[in-house]
C-alpha cells in the first residue's frame, strides 16, 4: 500500500489503529 495514503488527514485515524496494532504485536512478541 502507498504511504501517501496513511499521510491523508482523512485516513489519520486508520494510520493511528494501524501503529497501535504494530505496536501490540511488537510488545506481545517482546513479553512472551
């Protein structure tokens, strides 16, 4: 997908969930 698209202000909410799951993955992978 093209990072332009996460850039839009429309689709900032979508960029935000999409760092938040990365961000859960990474921790859960770091903790077990």
């Amino acid at each position: 997908m093209d990072c332009h698209y996460f850039l839009k202000p429309e689709n900032r909410w979508l960029n935000k969930l999409y760092f938040l799951y990365l961000f859960s993955g990474f921790v859960l992978l770091t903790l077990c």
